[in-house]
C-alpha cells in the first residue's frame, strides 16, 4: 500500500466535532483567553493576521473518542484565571527550580524487577531501541520551559529494593526510608507487571527538595492509578508540585497493539484524509445539526486556502518525509520524543496549567496512546502567556523567542534522522510566520 502524501491539510476541528458539541472559540475569545481585549471592526490587514495566526496554531482535532470528544464542555483556563492557582502560595518565590528524577536503580534482591519493563512481543520482532536517557529528558524540558533551571538528580536517589510478606509488593527506597509499591499483572498482557502510581507520587512528595517549583520522578515500569483502569503514562500532582511519568507504553515496537498510526503521528494527525478516513460516518451520513457557535464566527473546519509560502505545519510534514522511520536511531529517538513530551505536559500541570481546550496543544487531555501521539509538542498562544509570565515574575526573561532559540539547540543536537526533526523544522519556520505575523497585526 502507498504511503499517504499528506496534501492537504485540516488546521480546524474535525466533522466529529460538531456531534460531539465541541465549541471553537472565535477570534475575540481567543484573545481575551490569554489576556488581550479586541476593539473595534476587523480591518482587512487584521483579517489576514488571524488567517496568518489560524495556520499556525490550529485548532483540536476531536477525532472520534478524543478526549474533547468525549468531555467537549471541559471547563477552559484562561490567563486570567491562571493566576487564581499560580499565587504565593502555590508557588512561593524560593520555589524556582525543576527537579527531574531518572528511573529508580535496582538492588541485586530484586533483580526481576527489571525484567517488568520488557515488553511481552515476540523478541526476535524486536529492533534494538535505546531506552530514553534521563538526562536528554531533562535538558528537554530546560528548552522547553526556557529559563527555569531543571536539575537532574543522582541515580542513586531512588532504589528498588524487597518489601517484607507475602505479596508480589517490591519497595522503593529513599535516602532514609523504604516506601511500599503495590504491584499487580497487566492487564492487556503488553507488559508483564504495572506499579501502582499513587505509592510513586507519595515517593515523589516525600523527596520534593525545600526550593523545588516542580519534581518529575520518570519510571521505566508500566503504571495504573486504580484498580479499574488498564494503565496510564503520566499523571501530576499540581498542588504538591510533583508528577510521574512512564516510558513503558511509548515503546515502538507497542504502537501496533495500542492502535498507534505512526505514519499519522504529529504533524501528519492534520492530514485531511486521515482525518476523513476517522470521521466517515459523519461526512457521509445523514446532515448534521448545526453546530453550536459562541461568539461572533465559527471558523476553520476545513483546511480553506493555504498562502503559497509553507506553513509550520507543512514544513514539518515536509520534515518527516525525508526520515527512515524503521531504522533503530529513528525508533530509539522517537521514544525519546514521546516520553519529552509527556513529561513538559505533567509539569505544566505542576506549573498550574490546565487541559487546553482552545487549540491543538500540548496541555491538551488525552484519552489513548494513539491520541496522544497526534498531539503537538508546543504549547498554545494561551499557555504559553502563563508559562512567560511565570518565568519573568522569577526575574528571569522569558520572550518566546528565548523558547524557541533554546528548543532549536535541543533538537539539532539530537542529529539529524532523528524524530525531533519535524518539531525543529515547525520551529524554524515558526520564527519566519510569526514575523509575517507581526508585520500585518
């Protein structure tokens, strides 16, 4: 079967949108969401901004059994309301730095517990992947949210280690204690063991250095939180300042029994037949009702006009194309990737962000590991203005651009192949769209 080309684009809401009652915010509200007041009559110029602005930053896509799909009225955090969460007391001033805990070391007792992080596939089907290294995660995260420091722990910070009886139950030790782990099967079987997430953010709070802004702890292990869910990859603790995230399912070789379409991953999730491929059923089926609008337009359901120079989003797509996606660099890269930006998400939870519900976003909520790989890696116009504010209330400049030179030298220095290329080529023309940008406000 060809490959798809990915020609034309979809930079607004999918037609499962409308069913599922998802709202898209107009240009006014879009504004006023970060914290801008609009006056007056659209002049043509500024008609051409916001086409400008839509092409860059599009909308959510609500694909069938998204997470906006499923809970479309999730209540939206404006910049305004941000600051309700974001106070001194959630964040007081000596709180300025990012904690990132590599994955716990394992004593010679419990020597199994390793093998709980090896996928059940058959292992001659295996390509040699290099698990994520803590240390690129964590100079991710210091591009990502440039200008506050994010230190990496010691290894030894935390161990595996037996807790006593008769349970499968292992114990995480501290540098002054052994914290109890419950443990239980899998249970789709990917992977043979799961830990209990809730004993990890209580290891999480109980190591929360005096001067952390934020603490993530990064397991190699499968997670779940309670007893009715299967797994899940990452989860914070905003008000304690600490999240855990896993790598366990953002494995490649997992991507074909979690129903990952790698070839449709961020930036390709925009390609318009993929998008109709997932909404057929209301493309084709009987009229749907009208959709609901609030504000003064509803606009970007389809891909409508593109300027003849390329967007972020097509110079990406762009990107992608030249890579060998079957190679182990690619696939030990792409995990990586995942796993950077599950992370840079829990700890804008831990910054006081909310689950984004005005654009295609990296704070967006997710509700599969096939979602979640079509999300983009950026924050939004509307998180971005809380991250900016937070990083220069610490006294430390926090432009976008800043962000943007920083996040450059990340992903180059990834080399190139690797599956950072596509967010470092978005980037580069980033800089070239939001200068046209400017110019025509």
């Amino acid at each position: 079967m060809p490959s798809c080309s990915h020609m034309e684009l979809v930079y607004g809401p999918s037609e499962a949108s409308k069913h599922a009652g998802y709202v898209l915010r107009d240009w006014a509200q879009l504004q006023a969401a970060k914290g801008n007041k609009t006056t007056g009559k659209i002049t043509d110029s500024g008609a051409q901004s916001i086409a400008s602005h839509r092409l860059l930053y599009p909308a959510p896509l609500v694909l069938p059994n998204d997470d906006l799909y499923i809970d479309p009225e999730y209540d939206p955090q404006t910049f305004g309301d941000w600051p309700k969460l974001v106070n001194a007391h959630f964040v007081p001033a000596k709180r300025r730095k990012m904690y990132l805990v590599p994955p716990p070391q394992t004593d010679s007792d419990v020597s199994f517990v390793d093998d709980w992080t090896h996928s059940t596939i058959n292992k001659r089907s295996k390509p040699r992947m290099q698990p994520p290294s803590a240390a690129d995660v964590c100079n991710y995260l210091e591009a990502f949210y440039g200008g506050l420091e994010t230190k990496l722990l010691p290894a030894s910070t935390l161990t595996w280690g037996s807790w006593d009886g008769d349970s499968e139950d292992i114990a995480l030790q501290t540098q002054t204690e052994g914290i109890r782990i419950r443990v239980r099967t899998c249970k789709d079987r990917l992977l043979p063991k799961q830990l209990n997430l809730n004993d990890l953010l209580d290891v999480a709070i109980e190591i929360l250095p005096e001067d952390a802004l934020a603490l993530i702890m990064l397991v190699d292990h499968d997670i779940y939180e309670d007893e009715d869910d299967d797994f899940v990859c990452g989860r914070a603790f905003g008000g304690s300042h600490v999240c855990v995230v896993s790598s366990a399912r953002y494995q490649p070789l997992l991507d074909q029994a979690q129903s990952v379409n790698r070839s449709h991953s961020w930036p390709a999730s925009h390609c318009k037949a993929f998008v109709e491929r997932h909404c057929a059923q209301y493309i084709e089926g009987p009229k749907p009702k009208k959709p609901k609008i609030v504000g003064q337009a509803q606009n970007g359901h389809s891909s409508g006009p593109i300027d003849t120079n390329q967007t972020p989003l097509q110079a990406a797509i762009a990107a992608l194309k030249t890579l060998k996606v079957s190679s182990p660099q690619y696939l030990s890269s792409l995990w990586l990737w995942r796993v950077c930006r599950t992370a840079s998400h829990e700890l804008g939870h831990c910054l006081g962000m909310d689950h984004c519900v005005y654009y295609a976003c990296i704070m967006q909520g997710t509700a599969s590991v096939a979602e979640d790989a079509r999300q983009p890696p950026y924050l939004c116009p509307v998180d971005d203005a809380k991250i900016r504010a937070l990083i220069q209330e610490r006294g430390v400049p926090g432009s976008d651009s800043r962000y943007v030179q920083s996040m450059l030298r990340f992903c180059c220095a990834q080399g190139p192949g690797s599956a950072f290329e596509p967010y470092k080529v978005w980037l580069e023309v980033k800089l070239a769209s939001e200068g046209r940008l400017i110019a025509n406000s």
